[in-house]
C-alpha cells in the first residue's frame, strides 16, 4: 500500500485521528481532515512525515467541492466524521434542531465527500471506502437504539447508503463497506474502556481490504458493538 494515499475525514482526534495514524504506520500517505484546520495541523504533525493536514468541514459544500480540486484522486476514503447530539432523549421528545444538525454530519457530510471523492477512485479503476456506521442500527436482530433516535437513524441511513453506493460500483475495483468500531474511550464515548487505537485497526483492515474483499457489507469487530 506504499503508493497509496489516504484521506480520514474527522481525524483531528478520537478514532479518526487513530485509523490515520493506523494507516500511516502501515506505509499510505494519510491526509488528515477536520473542521479546525491547525487541529487537524497539529494531528498530522504528530502522525508524521507522510502526513498532511487539509482542513475541511463536512457539511460545506464548498469545502468538499475545493477539497476534491485540491486532493482529489484518493485511493481509500474514509468517511468517520460525526456527532452524537441527542443520547438520552426519545423519539418523541428528541429536538428536531439537533436531529437535523445529526442528519447534516452524519449522512449528508459523508455522502456530500463520496461524491466527490468516489467517481475519480471508478475512473481509475481502484478505491476502498470505508463508512463509519455504529451498532444502533439494528443489524443484529434488535430495534434501532432509540435513546438517541438521531443518531441511530443517521447510521442506519449510512448502511443504507453504503448498500447503494456499493452496488452502484460493483466490478469497477472500488469496495465500498460500512463498520461498526464497537464502543470505544472518545469524546463522543470518554467512559468507554476501549482504546480508540484497537477500532483503528480493524478499520484500516477494511481500508486496505484485498482486491477480493467484499463490498457493500456493514463489519462488525467480533469484540461487541458501539
Ligand atoms: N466512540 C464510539 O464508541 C463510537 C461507536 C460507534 C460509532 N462511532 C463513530 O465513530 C466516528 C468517530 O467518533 P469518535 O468516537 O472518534 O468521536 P469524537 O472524538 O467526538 O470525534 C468526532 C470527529 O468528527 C469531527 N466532526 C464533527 N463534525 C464535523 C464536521 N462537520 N466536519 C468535519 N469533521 C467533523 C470532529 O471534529 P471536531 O474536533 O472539530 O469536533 C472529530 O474530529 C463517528 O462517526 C461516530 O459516530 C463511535
């Protein structure tokens, strides 16, 4: 993967930052992207030399659009930005502000950067993408979490785009999959044992999937879901 380049979105910190540090220590260029442009700095400072730092906010459309003309071809893209707003409410009472606020990062930001990160990877004939989804989406069996009705809709949302945008590049050698890190010690989850270096690893597995891998499945890390 020595001639590969990566772009994490949302890897200032929390398990972005640690799936890019992960894929710069397996030999990729990594393009650390985040919303605050000397965070995402400081992060690819840190990683090391075949780091950069790109700044670039998922929810704006000319961001993305300047970040494709900037940095556009990739070979692995992955889509991890995202926000928990609304655990702890239910579905009737959850804020709609704050779902809508969900709904913009979690699914539109991640689609808006597959837009235009995904078309030059069918034109060249190779891509892998990875979504990052969660386990309240109701995959295994149980009901969509609703103790954060948003958040849980935003990520099943994401697996059903990740089956969309999967069939839609079948045969063209881009894998397109969704993951579920588990629960892991982050902002977003700061009383979780789990290190965000230990999700890092499996997603930079499914980042660097084999030409033989699947596409358009939702992984899950045997260790529990998040
Ligand atoms: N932690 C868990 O247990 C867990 C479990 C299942 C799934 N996940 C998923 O894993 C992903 C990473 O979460 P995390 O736990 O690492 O949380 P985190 O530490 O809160 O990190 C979230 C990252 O997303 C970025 N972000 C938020 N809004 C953005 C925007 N508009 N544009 C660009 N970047 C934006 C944040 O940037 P700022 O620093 O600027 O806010 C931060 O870098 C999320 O998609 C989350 O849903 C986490």
């Amino acid at each position: 993967m020595n001639d590969r380049t990566a772009l994490v979105t949302g890897a200032n910190r929390g398990i972005g930052r640690a799936v890019a540090q992960e894929l710069h220590t397996r030999g990729l260029r990594v393009v650390v992207t985040g919303r605050d442009g000397a965070a995402a700095a400081a992060a690819a400072a840190e990683i090391g030399p075949r780091a950069t730092a790109y700044r670039l906010d998922v929810t704006e459309p000319g961001d993305v659009e300047e970040a494709g003309k900037q940095l556009a071809p990739v070979d692995v893209l992955v889509c991890n930005a995202g926000v928990l707003l609304d655990a702890g409410t239910d579905p009737l009472g959850a804020p709609l502000d704050l779902v809508e606020t969900t709904l913009r990062i979690n699914l539109l930001g991640a689609w808006r950067v597959l837009q235009t990160f995904l078309p030059p990877m069918i034109e060249r004939g190779w891509g892998r993408v990875v979504l990052v989804s969660s386990g309240t989406t109701a995959e295994f069996g149980g009901a969509l979490f609703a103790g954060a009705p948003g958040y849980s809709l935003s990520k099943a949302a994401i697996n059903g785009l990740t089956a969309m945008v999967a069939a839609r590049t079948a045969g063209t050698g881009v894998l397109v999959n969704a993951v579920n890190p588990g629960r892991v010690r982050t902002r977003m989850m700061p009383g979780q044992q789990t290190p965000p270096e230990v999700a890092a690893r499996f997603i930079a597995d499914v980042a660097t999937l084999p030409d033989d891998g699947p596409t358009g499945h939702f992984l899950t890390e045997r260790r529990g879901s998040g």
